[in-house]
C-alpha cells in the first residue's frame, strides 16, 4: 500500500497568514505526531500556533490566479491597500483540472472577514480547499473566528506534547542506557580474559 502524500502549500503574503506558513492537509506524519489532520506551522514549531479546525472554517473563497496577478496581491497586501485586486482569467481553472500533481499555483485564500491570502499549493491542496470553501458555503458559515492559540494555549499544548513523546524517549534512553553497560562489560570481560 502506498504512502498516502501529504497537500502541500506555502504562504507567499497574506493577512491571516503572513509569509513563511506551511500548510500541511492530510499528513499521515501530522496525524501521528498531532492527532489531526491538518497542520499549519511556520518554522520547526514543536506544536502549530492555529487552530487548524478554525482556519478551515473561516475560508469563504478560493481563486486561483496566474503569476502577474499574484504579484498585484502580493504588492498590495504589503501595501494595505487589498480593496479590489485585478485576478487572472478564468482559464487559470482550466489550467488547474488539467495541471500534473506535481504542478504547484498561485491561489488566494479569502475568509470571511474578507482578509485574503496569496498562498503557492499543489492541485490537491487546491482541491481540498475548494472543498472546504463549499463546505463552508453550503453550510451558511459567515463569521470568522479568531484562528491563533493564545501564548497560554501554546505553552501548554507545546508542553503536552514534549511530555508526551518524553515517555517515548525515556524508554529509548533507557534502552540505551542497558546496552551501553552491557557493552562496557563486555569489554571489561575481554579485557580480563585476554
């Protein structure tokens, strides 16, 4: 059975998501170490800062848009200036259905606040996304939700987590512990007899 590949994307510039944010959908790694299956980290964070359950809630709409546009919301949202940014055309879609899985876009991400993100994904994040949008959509979603941990919730979830894969290495530790004194012996034993 094959691996199943984590929906890879990264955050270009946005408002909800600054620059240097990695979304990672459907990580079979991220549902081993995190219980969840979706991450959404910047850096090697030891626990994500977003609650990836908001986030998904909170996204109103997904465009795909081609290299010159991306660069007008990226301007523009270091500028401030969001209002109406000029997107691409709608043969983007086309593009999109008939794009390789290892084919990575431009994408914004607009939430229901109508902050935006300009984030570069795979096809298959791009689907996931769109799902979640409809989702949202057909359910009558509209409110956003604050979407950060608190300081307080992220030392506490960081600290959940170090203790929990502490139990894993302890016993590692003391595995290692047993064979280095093993080894000792051993050689001392050698040492003795030779």
């Amino acid at each position: 059975m094959e691996n199943q590949r984590s929906f890879l994307g990264k955050v270009i510039t946005g408002q909800v998501l600054t620059e240097g944010y990695i979304i990672d959908w459907n990580s079979e790694l991220n549902k081993k170490l995190y219980h969840r299956d979706l991450i959404i980290k910047k850096g090697h964070e030891v626990t994500p800062t977003v609650k990836h359950e908001k986030w998904k809630k909170n996204i109103s709409k997904i465009e795909i848009v081609n290299e010159i546009s991306a660069k007008n919301v990226k301007d523009s949202i270091i500028r401030g200036t969001v209002g109406s940014v000029a997107l691409g055309a709608v043969g983007g879609i086309a593009g999109v259905l008939s794009a390789k899985s290892d084919t990575t876009f431009n994408v914004i991400i607009t939430y229901h606040d109508n902050q935006i993100d300009l984030i570069e994904c795979d096809v298959e994040l791009y689907t996931k996304l769109l799902q979640q949008a409809n989702e949202n959509n057909e359910k009558g979603i509209t409110e956003y939700e604050d979407i950060y941990f608190s300081e307080e919730e992220k030392k506490k979830n960081d600290d959940e987590w170090i203790k929990a894969n502490d139990q894993g290495y302890f016993g590692c530790g003391c595995l290692s512990l047993y064979a280095t004194i093993i080894l000792i012996a051993v050689l001392i034993w050698i040492l003795i007899k030779y």
